[in-house]
C-alpha cells in the first residue's frame, strides 16, 4: 500500500519512522518531510492548502491512505476534500477539527453533553469581555483566543491590570472572538484515543512540557520535551476521563451528523475533583507522539487504514511496551523568539549507536551538512524499564550529539522523577 504523510516535524518523523515498519507499507510518500522523515520516504512537494493538488498526487501516485500530521490542513477541510474524491484519511473532517479550531465550539458542546471543564463566557469585543470579567470571574483568569494560535493565544491573568494587558494584545485588529474560562487548579496530563467515529481505543498517556525553561519558567513553546505513559493519569482517572469526557464528546459529535475519524487529543487538569478538559486537539501532539511512537508495538498502517475505514471496532486493543520513554528537545538559540538558522548539526549516528532514536523536526540538508531550519530542531527519544533509565538515555543521546547553536532543557520529567 503506498501512503501519504502530511507535515515536516518530529511528529512525523516518529510517524514516519514507525509506518515505515508496518508490512503492507509499499511507498511511503511525503510532503514535504524532512531530511529525517526522507530516510523513511521519497519527500515531495506539494502545497496542502492546494486541495486539488493533493487529490492529483494521490491518484497519480496509487496512494491508498492519507495521513494528515498537523492542525492547520484539518481545519482547512483537506480531510473534506480527500474524502470527497474518495480517499481514505487519517485525521478528522473540517466540522469535527473545530475541537481544535474553535475554543467556543469546544466549550459550546461541553456544556450542552455535560462534560467536565472550566466554567467559560464566549465574547465578541472588548467591552463584552469587561463586562463578562466584572460580573462572572474572580482572579485568575484565564483568557483565551478563539482561533489556531499555536499555544501562543492563552494568558493566565491575575490581576485587573493583568487582564486589560491581555485584551490589549487580542483586541488589538479590533472585535475578535475570545473565551473567558475559570481558572483550573491541578496537575495537567495528555490522553490520546483513536476513534472512527463511533469505537474508541485509548491509544497512550503523555505529560510534556511547554515552558522554554528549566522548572517551567519562560514562554510557552510548543513543547520542549515529553514522556510516557503519565503515571499520575492512573488507569482509574484515564477511565473516568475516557467515560465522561472522551465518549460523550465522540457521541455528540456523531449525533450532529460531524463524526471525529482519527486521534482525540485531550489535554486534561487532573482536580480535586476529578479530570477536568482544558482543551482538545484533533491531532498528535508534538513532541508527545515521538515517546508514543517509541512505545507502540502494533501496526500502524493497520491501525490508522481501520480508524480511516471505520473498522476500529474489530482492532483489540493496542499494545504498548511497558517501558516510560522520554524525548528531550533541542531547539536553536533563540526559540520560541526568532530561532538562528542554519547550524551545524553533527552525531546523529553517534546518539542512535547509544540507543536513542533521533527525530528531526526543524532540519534542511545544505550540501553535505545537516543544519538548523526552525525552532524545534531534533526530538532526542530513548526508552527504559523506569522514568529515571528512560531519562539518562535520553541525555546520553542529546550529549553525543554536535549542535553548538543548540539548547535543550536539562529538566525533562522532573514532576514525575521527584515522585
Ligand atoms: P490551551 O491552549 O487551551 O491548551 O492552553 C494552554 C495552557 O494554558 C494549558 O496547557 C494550561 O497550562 C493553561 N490553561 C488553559 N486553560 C486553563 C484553565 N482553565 N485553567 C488553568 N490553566 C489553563
Ligand atoms: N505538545 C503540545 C501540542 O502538540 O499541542
């Protein structure tokens, strides 16, 4: 079976990587990769907001399964698109990806299936959002734009001034959809769950970190490191939220006529009392499918043409290694601000030979150097029988690798080290 895989991160590095091991795997294409994905793939252009493009390739190239890796071309309608022409699709339909692209949509159907979350006012303008704050909220508040932002469009304010610098920021073009949420107190874990739209297969736990610095200090980045499974979901919480987040959710969706087909990102505040939904994303998370990946043992063609085909049902359960894997990210100079460009990257084969499996994410070839193209750049990954094993490998590997505009987080897993 020849495959189309979609996105030029470490995300799809790792699912690269691990559909490259799946036995009906023919041709693995994709576009537009990277030089690490291109070890699995012939790399191809192709622009993914050019639907039509897309679908030519497709049929040109006898692709039987396309593999959407990040949220932008979801939210586009690609997966509408592919499935008109008749192609099967990882990933969900433009309706049902509003979970990711819509905080209010997300909130809106919270509220009407009863599903646990903060408490939250949609509003439209600047003087609804003031007016909402002094009637509804206490500090902190949590403030949220409405749209795609990256992980860059939510500020926790906890203060009046604190606030009004926030609406500042997100009323700045003028009226804008923005949501107020009730401030959630508790420890944050991810939850993946594949669904067809009707079964569901919880498919891993993962905590990672999203600070630029050590202790959980900085900006927000897209993540500087993860690992998995998140102990502190324990196979009770992962049911409850399962139970009384993930299922309702899926079922509301399926009654609107909008079924979700493909991966349910939940991202969790485990409260006093009880799992609580922040946000979901109807994607892998990055870099917290690199440490899924690394501990999957099924196969993930077959896994992803079920979900695509609506087969889930039949599939069992999918098989995890017992061991915690970690990824530790290296990032250039100057991320999550304007990351340098262009650095020599050197040891790659050096890490692997120690064990780790090395994702790349933000690379570009330059003759016969690797160098630095983006923020993130590597997803150093290593897996072992306990966190504190899974995490010395993980180093091991960042250490035997040659990136001097490089830096990574020393502090990977530090909540789940101290436990
Ligand atoms: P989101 O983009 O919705 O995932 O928000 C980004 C981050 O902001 C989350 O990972 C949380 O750390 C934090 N956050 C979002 N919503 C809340 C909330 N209601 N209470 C506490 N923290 C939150
Ligand atoms: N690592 C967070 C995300 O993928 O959204």
């Amino acid at each position: 079976m020849n495959v189309l895989l979609l996105g030029s991160g470490g995300r799809e590095h790792a699912l690269a990587w691990k559909l490259a091991q799946s036995p009906s795997l023919d041709t693995l294409y994709a576009a537009p990769g990277n030089p690490g994905i291109a070890a699995h793939a012939t790399c191809v252009a192709l622009d993914a907001t050019d639907h039509g493009a897309v679908v030519e390739f497709v049929r040109g190239h006898a692709v039987e399964l396309v593999v959407i890796g990040p949220e932008a071309p979801l939210v586009d309608g690609l997966g509408d698109s592919l499935r008109a022409a008749g192609v099967r699709v990882f990933g969900p339909d433009k309706a049902a990806a509003q979970l990711e692209g819509s905080k209010g949509f997300t909130k809106d159907l919270c509220r009407r299936a009863d599903i646990p979350t903060a408490g939250y006012v949609r509003v439209a303008s600047r003087a609804e959002a003031e007016a909402a704050l002094a009637g509804t909220f206490s500090y902190p508040v949590v403030i949220k734009a409405d749209g795609l932002a990256a992980g860059k469009g939510v500020v926790i304010a906890t203060s009046e001034a604190e606030a009004a610098g926030a609406f500042d920021a997100m009323f700045a073009g003028g009226d804008a959809p923005v949501v107020l949420e009730e401030f959630l107190d508790g420890e944050e874990a991810s939850l993946f769950v594949l669904t067809d739209g009707t079964a569901l297969l919880p498919f891993g736990s993962a905590q990672d970190h999203k600070r630029v610095g050590e202790g959980d200090t900085g900006p927000n980045t897209g993540g500087m490191g993860a690992y998995s499974p998140a102990p502190v979901l324990t196979a009770a919480l992962e049911a409850r939220a399962i139970a009384e987040i993930v299922a309702p959710t899926v079922k509301a969706l399926a009654e609107d006529g909008t079924p979700f087909s493909g991966v349910l990102y939940a991202g969790l505040m485990l409260t006093a009392t009880g799992p609580k939904l922040i946000e979901y994303n109807a994607r892998f998370g990055d870099p917290e499918c690199q440490v899924l990946m690394l501990r999957f043992q099924g196969d993930l063609l077959a896994l992803m043409l079920a979900v695509a085909e609506g087969r889930l049902a039949e599939f069992g359960d999918a098989h995890f290694a017992d061991d915690v894997a970690m990824t530790v990210v290296v990032a250039a100079a100057g991320y999550p601000g304007t990351p340098r460009a262009g650095g020599a990257i050197r040891g790659i084969d050096r890490a692997e030979a120690g064990g780790a499996v090395v994702f790349q994410a933000g690379t570009r070839q330059a003759g016969e150097t690797l160098v630095a193209a983006g923020g993130r750049v590597l997803a150093v990954t290593a897996g072992g029988p306990d966190i504190r094993a899974a995490r010395d490998a993980a180093y091991r590997g960042v250490d035997a690798i040659d990136f001097a505009d490089g830096f990574c987080r020393r502090d990977i897993g530090w909540r789940e080290l101290a436990r």
